[in-house]
C-alpha cells in the first residue's frame, strides 16, 4: 500500500497513514453514516463519532491525539462561524482515503460568515488528507483564519476546491510562526489572494509542493502573498496557475513579496503557467515581480 504524503511528517506512522506522535492516541473515527454491519470492533467500542467536532471534543490539550475521519463521510456547514469549536492544542484531523477521491471525507462550506477561525486552541494542530468544497457567495469570511499567535499549524495533503466566484482568502496568517502548508492540491475562484501571509510575526513559515490553480478568469488574485513586513520562511517547489493572461515577464504574479520581506523570505523552483498555456519559473524580487 503507497503512503499517503502527509505520512511523511510523522513521528510515528501508523496504518492508513495515520500520524501518531508520541504521547498522542486515536481519540475517536468519524463517519456520518455511523456504525454498519460487518464492521470492526471499534464501531461499538464508544469511539465512533457522526461529526469532527464530537471526535475533537475527545482530544486532550497539547498530547496529539487524532480524530481518524473514514471514507465515506460527509459534513456541510452552513451556519456562521466556527465548525470545528471543540478543537484543542495538538489535535490532528486526518482523511483514511485519497485526497480527491469522491469517498474521501468531504467538508462542503457554504455559509457566507463560516470560518475555521482559529485560536489559541489551535496551536501545533494539523489537517490532513481531507477533501473541502468550498461555495459561499461573495463577501464571506477567510476560510482558514488563524489568530495571530497561532503557531505550528499544518495543512497538509489535502483537495480544495471552490465553486462559487468569491473576494476572500482561502488561508489569512496574520502573523503565525512554524506553518506548514504542502502538499495540498487547491483550486480556488476569488478576486483575493488564496495564501495570504501578513504579519512580522509570520516566521518560520514552509509553503511547499503545492498545486495552486486560480480559477477566477477577470481580476483574478495572486496566488501567494507575502506582506511587506519581516516574514521568515521558504516558499518553494509550488505550481501556480490562472485562469487569465498573464502576458510577457509577468508570470511572477502568481507570487508576490513586500519589499522587506526579502531575503527574510526564500522563494525556489516555483512554477507558474497561465490560460493561453504560458509557462516560467516564478522569480519575484524585492519590489515587483521579474
């Protein structure tokens, strides 16, 4: 059986690419259609849950445990704010299928004011694995808020994409240390930047080996920003592309850094390609994109 990539940032691999870390335990598995003939015992062992949030509920603060969602499981979010309120420091959420697949556990995110806003319970949490569909209208909030301060997020492996023309970010890290966001295969329609990364207090952050599409065909936005501030971190091996022409030498504004933010910032071996079929290396510098 191939491992999944997110396994690669394990401590422990466990099976199905489950990444137990020391200290940490299988908290509870989730699948909406619950219990089902033929399973295994875990199905009435009490850890069996409908919903993420209820496995979260069983994490404990800061020991990393997981909540393993099955194939086949399916959560919509309609209401405003937080779905997943019950997330605690450490906690892991991680798909058992393949990313992209229809069975792969899927998080569909259709109201205007949801977001995974994050706070000091998300420090050092990961997201892995998971498929999200995203489709609230225009004007709704980031996706993926964290609070500044939040450090050592990962998102990592997982199938993003949107259906609904938006103006919002998908990610907004107003100053978060030790990120980690590789891996993800996103396509994302808005007027707004996917990855948004501001803040001095944005340091140690690896943006790596992700395949980035921006849907939008008119005043679509860049696909990575990085504010003019003292950010650390390395943005590498990416591929980026957009549904508009970019024209001659401007390929580089896919990625875009503030002029200070270098050479705070390393950006290697990104590659950008545009809707008549264009490709180039993306190699912005200091103040404008070359």
């Amino acid at each position: 059986m191939s491992t999944p990539f997110f396994s690669n940032y394990a401590a422990i691999g466990g099976p199905n690419g489950i990444s137990i870390k020391p200290g940490g335990r299988v908290a509870a598995y989730v699948r909406s259609i619950g219990a089902q003939e033929g399973d295994d015992l875990f199905a009435n062992s009490g850890l069996l849950v409908s919903t993420v949030n209820a496995g979260l509920a069983r994490c404990r603060s800061g020991f990393n445990d997981i909540v393993y969602v099955l194939p086949g499981h399916t959560e919509t979010y309609t209401a405003a704010g937080n779905p997943w309120t019950s997330m605690v420091p450490g906690a892991q959420v991680i798909g058992a299928g393949k990313p992209g697949a229809a069975n792969n556990p899927t998080f569909v995110v259709s109201g205007n004011s949801t977001s995974f806003l994050s706070t000091s319970a998300w420090v050092g949490s990961t997201i892995a694995g998971l498929n999200f569909t995203i489709s609230p209208a225009a004007g709704a909030a980031t996706i993926f808020q964290l609070t500044a301060g939040v450090s050592g997020f990962s998102f990592v492996g997982n199938f993003v994409q949107s259906t609904t023309a938006s103006g919002f970010n998908l990610f907004g890290f107003p100053g978060n240390a030790n990120l980690v966001v590789t891996g993800n295969h996103i396509a994302f329609d808005s007027t707004a930047a996917i990855i948004n990364i501001s803040g001095t207090a944005s340091t140690n952050i690896l943006i790596q080996g992700n395949f980035i599409r921006q849907i939008q065909a008119v005043g679509g936005g860049v696909g990575i920003t990085v504010a003019n501030a003292a950010i650390t971190g390395f943005i590498a091996n990416n591929y980026l592309m957009t549904a508009t022409n970019l024209g001659a030498g401007a390929v580089g504004s896919l990625i875009t850094i503030g002029a200070s933010a270098l050479p705070g910032v390393g950006t290697f071996e990104n590659y950008g390609a545009d809707a008549t079929g264009g490709t180039g290396i993306i190699a912005p510098d200091a103040n404008a994109d070359s």
